[in-house]
C-alpha cells in the first residue's frame, strides 16, 4: 500500500494544507479568506480628508504680485543709470589723464570695469524684464554683485575728497554724490525685497 505524503504547507489564511510551496503560493490569490479579510481592511480604513489630499499636491508657484513686477522695472532702469554713470565718470576721468593729472589714468580704468560690471548686472535683470518673472537664483547672484559694486563706487567717488574744504564746486560733487548714493540704497533696497518675495 503507498504511502500517503504529509502535507507539509499550510495557507497562513485559511490553514488549507498543500504538499509543495508553489501549490501554496498558487493558492495565495484566489483564497477565499485572504479576500474577504482584505475586503474588510478596505473598508474600515478613513479615507483622507479633502484638505490632506490637496495638502499632497504639488504646489505650483503663481504669478509675482504687481508691486514686485513694477520693483523689478524700476530697478532695471536704475541700474542701467549707473552704468551709463559710470561710463560718464570714465570718460572724465580719461579726459583728466590726457592732461597729465596723476591718478586718474587709474580711475579711468576703474569706472570702465565698473560698467562692465553694471552691464552684466543690466543683462541678468533683464532675463526677468523679458519675463516679468522673479528669479531667485539671478536675484540672489545680483545682490551679491551689486553690494561689492556700490561698496567699490562710494569708495572711487570719495577717496580724493575732503568734506571740510568749502566752495561751490565741492558742494556741487558732494550733492551729486549724494544723489548716487541714495540711487544705490534704492536699488539695494529693492532687491532684497524681490529676493525675499521670489519663489
């Protein structure tokens, strides 16, 4: 007489027994118990709020107000003042050189740079102009710029300059570089107020 084999494998759902383990693997999906216990679990568990669901979502980032638009223009246009600034204070400075006077071959040199400088500024803030989109990357990269450059120009504007000396003329340069400087702080104001808002 044969001997019967043991079954040596149970379901872990319904505790049906099988002899080999793919048998019991095969049975796995179509067990009855497994089913309706996986039936059970589905319903019984809350579904999520509408809040949690949206609360999930990718937040896309919405159009800049029109306050940081209009501060975007008037910060472009300012610093395209500065350059064409600087490239007036280059041309007299150059004009002094011709006539011999000592340092201002040097200071020609340092107000062309500086254009230079406020030209590649001019052409990042433009990317945003051309968009009317703030960018934080750009705007955190003209900060940057823009605080040694004013830094750099109050120091080229000042170092031959003595407050105390009286006359027309020195006031006449100490208004306008008093003019400059407030142009400077606008501008520094204006974009940490669009590095802020940016997304």
């Amino acid at each position: 007489m044969p001997t019967r084999r043991r079954a040596r494998y149970k379901c872990s759902w319904c505790k049906k027994p099988f002899l080999t383990q793919p048998a019991m693997w095969g049975h796995f999906p179509q067990c009855p118990v497994r089913k309706l216990r996986l039936q059970l679990a589905t319903q019984a568990r809350p579904e999520a709020p509408p809040t949690a669901l949206a609360d999930r979502e990718p937040r896309r980032p919405g159009p800049d107000s029109l306050d940081n638009k209009l501060c975007l223009l008037e910060t472009h246009e300012l610093i395209q003042q500065l350059r064409q600034d600087a490239l007036i204070l280059a041309s007299l400075a150059a004009g002094f050189a011709r006539m011999n006077i000592p340092g201002e071959h040097e200071k020609a040199k340092e107000w062309i740079a500086m254009s230079q400088h406020l030209e590649n500024v001019e052409w990042e803030s433009g990317q945003m102009v051309a968009l009317l989109q703030l960018d934080r990357t750009q705007l955190f990269r003209i900060y940057h710029q823009m605080g040694s450059l004013w830094k750099t120009w109050m120091q080229q504007r000042t170092c031959d300059l003595t407050p105390a000396v009286e006359g027309e003329k020195e006031t006449e340069i100490w208004k306008a570089i008093r003019e400059e400087g407030e142009m400077w702080v606008t501008v520094m104001a204006n974009i940490k107020k669009m590095l802020a808002a940016a997304r």
